[in-house]
C-alpha cells in the first residue's frame, strides 16, 4: 500500500486560515472547559485532527479529538483560550495541523505551528506538511544494524549507539545531560556531515535560550533546528511538539536523503502533556493516574524514529524517571522502545569524571559480538569486569585503606582509576569555561587507550596524565618536579580528607 503523504505549498499558517479559504465552513462554539472546546456544526463535520481556528484574527487553535454525535466535535486547544465565549463562531480549516519543512527552516528556532520565536523574520519559501503521517512500512527500513558514531570515547566504548535508534539519557540537573547533549550535536553536524533537530518538549525557556547561544558561538546552528513546546504552553501545544518535530526529521531523512540527529528532552514530558489532554477529555484514568492510550500515544512517536535505505532517524531523548521508580508506567512504556540506556551518576559529575556516565548502570543492546565483533566486545566486557571489581573493593578501601588490598587487587584498582580518567573528555561546547580544546575521539582509538592501560602499559604514569585528554598517546610522564608537587597535594589531600572524617 501506498504511504500518502500530505504537503501544502503554503507561505504562511495565516494565510491557510483566510475566512475566504476554499473549501472552509463554520460552526459555533457551545462549550468552553478550560482547554475543552465544544464546536457546533450545522453542515458537516470536522474529521479527526482537524484544526479549527477562532477568536480574533482567528489566532486560537483548536485540534478535533473526538466526534461527540452528528452535529458537534470536542477539541483541545493548542493555544491559550482567553476571550473564547459561547456563541463566537469558528472556522474549520479542513487540514490538520501543518509543520514547516525544507531548507529554510535551518539554523531557526520554532514553536509547535512553525512560527519562529528567535526574533527573526518569519519563514519563506517553506512546504508545510501535516504532522500526522505513519511509520515507515517495514519494506523500506533497512535491516542492517550499524553503530552510530559519536566521537564521545564512554559512549562509542562501552555503550555504542544505533544509527537510526533510540537512547534513553537519564540525569538529574547538574550533572552534564545537556552539555552532552550540545557536544552530541556538534559532532554529527560538525564532523558527521549531518544534521540535527532538538525538540524541548515542556522545555524552560531559559534552558532553551542557553541552548540557541550555546549553539550559535559554538557555530554548528547553520544545520541545526530546534523547535519547543515550552513549559508554561497548554497541553495540546506540548503533546504535539513532539510529532512536528518527527514531521521535520522524516522531510530531510526522505527526501533529502541525510542522516538526522533527533534530541528530545523530555520524553516524560511527552506523556504527562498527553495525560493532561486525556483527563480534561475526560477519559477514564488507567494505573497512576496515567491515560489509557498512553502505550499507543509513545508508540505513535517512537516508531516514526527509523532507519531506512535513503537516511535515518537517530534520537537521544532526556527520559525523567518519577521518584526514581523504574517500575512507574512511563518508565516501563519508554525502556521498551530504547536500544540504549545512558545513566548519568552524580557521583561521578562530583569527582569531575565528565562525561559523567555510569558504566555499571549503562547498557546498550548493540554491545555483541555481532556487531560490534569480537574484539570491541571482549575489551568493553573486560573494562566492566575491571570497573564492577573496583566497586566492590571501594568500600574496603574506605575502611582499611588501599595498603591491606592484595597486590592483584591493588592492580586492578590502579587500572579502574586510570580507565575512569582516560574516558573523561574535553569537549568542544564547553572551551570557553574549561579553557581546554575539545577531542573528537575515534572508536580505533579509544579501543586502543583501553587496551593499554589493561595491558598496564601506564601502570608507572600518574593517574592526573590520563585525565581530560584524547588519544592515550596524549598522555605524558611528568618530570621529577611535577612528580614530587603532585605527591605532596595528594598527601595534604589524604590528610584533610581524614581529619574531616
């Protein structure tokens, strides 16, 4: 069967909601319940998905959800419904809601109807495309599994990527998700050649300003789009966000045929705007509180994110965990769709081991052996081991100190702390605070650092000449006087460490 795909050459949202419109008709708002929209039709009515517009210059938009009975539809409105009054009359549209795709909507910023929020003139040129349209059929996903690149030495070791997958990023504030997140997008637009679309669903608006500047010096937003459904939005507004940012994607994945990098932060946000929707629907509540569609809604977004033969979808989302419950509903119905899990420690963020990635938390299901091979498996399976050992030998070290540790022992704690240090990296967005230049790491070469010093081939380097650096041959032995300077801060260091205990 063929995918039907609708695309209107429009230059504006405006002008598709003329009065004169062809095709358009009116009806009459009978009920107004907060978001809740009740619209009379005396002709026909409205389909499902169907915008309709009201209020002056027709600024309120309204998305059809449900058919009540013959003559009046139930909608949400995507935008606030201040001065909406029974009585006032609204315009169907006879499309639904339209995102902007094409070249010009490059290096701007969006709201959910492709008005631009950067202060900057508004979009030309653009085709508008609903942002209702089906996964690819399986005829055209591409079956190979290919490891996603990211130049990030923790990621492309340990937890390697899906191109066209989907990982899960899980953080609190503070520890480095979105700084990553930059980093990620500076890498596939700077090195990869590709291009990038973040998506802030729920999103605060100083998060997303930081985010345009931190873009715009880092000069990697001329193949990059972003697009928010902020925070103080209504419920319609964020739950669509999400599947015009989709809409965007698939347009130069198809017909531009590149590879997209697809943020999202935060997936949970996504589901709590559609639980919104669905209680002031009034729709029955399933477990928690959430909304019996919820399965069906995150499946709707998810399985758009593809790789097929012409490009691929590649999404890293923020996924918020409620009260660190992983057993929570939203927690459960977004592990399903993940080929990869990165658990950002606060632990480690203190310590300044950034990236701060936990590894023993992390997983990815392209870490086999038939995909990555052999090799990279065997040597991320031993750097576990070596990491999971030293976890459990911490709290022996607390207690009795790292002299009572047999001479196996003690070597496999001083090759933990050097693979801790050696996966720390500089990166490029954050220069201007570090004052270190950012490290694009290939894979070969981040395999080839952690074979060494497994193979204690650093065993005599101090473990600070691993830290913040590239490839290992970066490394460098101190002289005898940076030696004895470095001795004795760790002495004072062990020294106020056990007086303050």
């Amino acid at each position: 069967m063929m995918k039907l795909t609708t695309i209107v050459n429009a230059p504006s949202e405006k002008k598709s909601t003329d009065l004169s419109a062809p095709g358009s008709h009116f009806g009459k708002v009978v009920a107004v319940r907060g978001s809740v929209v009740d619209v009379f039709f005396a002709e026909r009515l409205p389909a499902i998905h169907t915008m309709l517009r009201a209020g002056d210059d027709q600024k309120i938009a309204i998305e059809v959800l449900s058919q009540l009975d013959a003559q009046v539809v139930r909608g949400i409105a995507l935008t606030p419904t201040q001065g909406l009054a029974r009585g006032m009359q609204v315009i169907d549209t006879g499309r639904p809601l339209m995102a902007p795709v094409g070249k010009p909507i490059l290096s701007r910023m969006l709201d959910v109807f492709g008005n631009t929020i950067d202060r900057g003139l508004p979009l030309e040129d653009v085709q508008w495309r609903s942002v209702h349209q089906s996964p690819p059929p399986l005829l055209v996903r591409s079956t190979k599994s290919e490891v996603f690149e990211t130049g990030i030495k923790a990621i492309d070791v340990l937890l390697p990527l899906e191109r066209g997958g989907k990982a899960g990023l899980f953080g609190g504030a503070g520890v480095g998700k979105t700084v990553l997140l930059a980093e990620l997008i500076h890498n596939m637009v700077g090195h990869e050649e590709g291009m990038s679309i973040f998506c802030g669903i729920g999103e605060r608006c100083r998060e997303g300003e930081e985010l345009y500047r931190e873009m715009k010096s880092a000069g990697v937003l001329d193949n990059m789009v972003m697009i928010f459904g902020q925070m103080n939005e209504p419920p319609g507004s964020r739950f669509r966000v999400g599947h015009a940012a989709l809409t965007m994607a698939e347009h130069f994945r198809d017909e531009e045929h590149r590879d997209v990098l697809l943020l999202i932060d935060n997936v949970f946000r996504f589901i709590q705007a559609g639980m919104e929707v669905s209680g002031l629907m009034g729709q029955m509540p399933s477990r928690l509180g959430y909304q019996p569609t919820m399965g069906t809604e995150l499946s709707g977004l998810e399985e758009r994110i593809a790789n097929t033969e012409s490009g691929a979808i590649t999404s890293i989302q923020a996924v918020y965990v409620p009260a660190d419950d992983f057993t929570d509903p939203a927690a459960v119905h977004t592990f399903s769709h993940l080929s990869a899990s990165i658990v950002l420690s606060r632990k480690r963020a203190s310590e300044g081991l950034f990236p701060a990635i936990d590894p023993l938390q992390s997983n990815s299901k392209m870490a086999t052996p038939g995909i990555v091979g052999e090799q990279h498996y065997a040597l991320a399976q031993e750097i576990r081991s070596t990491f999971a050992q030293y976890d459990e030998l911490k709290d022996i070290i607390a207690m009795l100190g790292l002299e009572q540790l047999s001479p196996n022992d003690r070597n496999v704690v001083a090759r933990a702390r050097r693979l801790e240090r050696f996966l720390t990296q500089p990166f490029f967005t954050t220069e201007q605070f570090t004052g270190m230049k950012g490290k694009l790491v290939r894979l070969e070469d981040s395999l080839d650092g952690c074979r060494r010093i497994l193979n204690d081939e650093f065993k005599d380097y101090p473990e600070k000449a691993l830290y913040m650096i590239g490839k290992i041959d970066e490394a460098k032995m101190p002289t005898k006087s940076e030696s004895k300077q470095a001795d004795e801060k760790e002495a004072e260091h062990a020294q106020s460490s056990t007086h303050d205990a």
